[in-house]
C-alpha cells in the first residue's frame, strides 16, 4: 500500500522532472505480519545501478512506469513468471536511467512469491535468463552467489521444511549484517 497520502503525488511529481527518464520509483518498507518494521529498500540510482545491472531488482512496489513504454511495445513478458518486472525494467534502463524520490512511498508485506523458499532459486534463474535476452553476458559474481545461496536454500526447505528454512535464511541474513526477518 502506499505510505502516505502524498506518495503517489511524489512520484508522479518525480516523473514530470525527471526529463528523460520513464521510470520513476522511490523507497520500500518491508512490514511483517504484526506490523513491524523490518527494513527499508530503496538507494539512488548512482547507487543501485551496478546491482541491478548484476540482477538485483530496483523496489518494483515503489515504481511508475511512463505510458510511453507500453505504447512503444514493451511489455510483460509471460513467459518469466516471477521475474517479469526484471525483465521489463532491464529492457528499458539498459537505454535511459530512472528518476528517483528520496523517500518511502510504499509499505509491502513480507511473503510474495519472489521471497518464498520454493521460488527464490527459479526467479533468480529468471532474472539470469533475463540478463542473457538483453545481451548482458556472463553471470556476475553476486547473482552466481546469490544462485548458490539460493539453491542452498531451497534444498533446506525440502528437507528441513518451513521452520529450519527460516532459520537458515536469519542466519545468513544476520551474517550479511541484515535484520532477522523469519523468525523475528
């Protein structure tokens, strides 16, 4: 849901700013089940370029899209199933950079399908198909690790089921320096 009140008017503001660019998108709140929370997503695009370009998604919840894109063609691609926002993203920022508003202005709950233990690996397959269909080669180390990591973790789930998947996802959360945010 949007954070507040003002924060689709401050994206669409960013938009009618941001000269050439068609994609516009601001901070995420990740909030638990209770309510709480758990971390706050989101980093200028001077920041967040060398990871996204490496797979690592710009908070799609907390992104416009110009109507111009669509009109132009691009779209949805069905065939990835949970990348799909990649994708179209990848497609277009490949060719002009986003705007970005320096504030929150959406609140998502935790538990959509690209962060559920059985989907992890498969959208991070995507994301690395995603990358070889716009011409980007090789797989960066940070998406080969994550892609470990991943695979690593859905083998858990298999095993160990729901609870010792939480467990080792805070584990390897907290050794990266980041909040427990399953077993919280």
């Amino acid at each position: 849901m949007f954070h507040d009140a003002s924060s689709l008017r401050a994206l669409v503001e960013a938009g009618e700013r941001a000269g050439g660019s068609r994609i516009v998108y601001g901070r995420i709140e990740r909030v638990s089940a209770n309510g709480v929370l758990v971390e706050t997503i989101g980093a200028p695009w001077e920041q967040a370029r060398e990871g996204f370009f490496a797979g690592f998604n710009i908070p799609h919840p907390g992104t416009l899209h110009h109507s111009s894109i669509f009109k132009e063609g691009r779209h949805f691609d069905e065939s990835y199933r949970i990348a799909g926002d990649y994708d179209l993203l990848l497609g277009e920022l490949l060719e002009r950079a986003p705007a970005f508003v320096d504030r929150v202005v959406v609140d998502m709950g935790l538990g959509g399908i690209s962060s559920r233990p059985g989907s992890i690996y498969k959208a991070l397959q995507e994301v690395s198909r995603a990358r070889t269909s716009h011409g980007l080669r090789g797989t960066p180390a940070r998406l080969r690790m994550a892609l470990t990591v991943a695979w690593f973790g859905s083998w858990i789930y298999r095993f160990f089921g729901a609870r010792g998947y939480s467990r080792f996802a805070d584990l390897y959360r907290v050794l990266r320096g980041k909040p427990r945010i399953w077993t919280a």
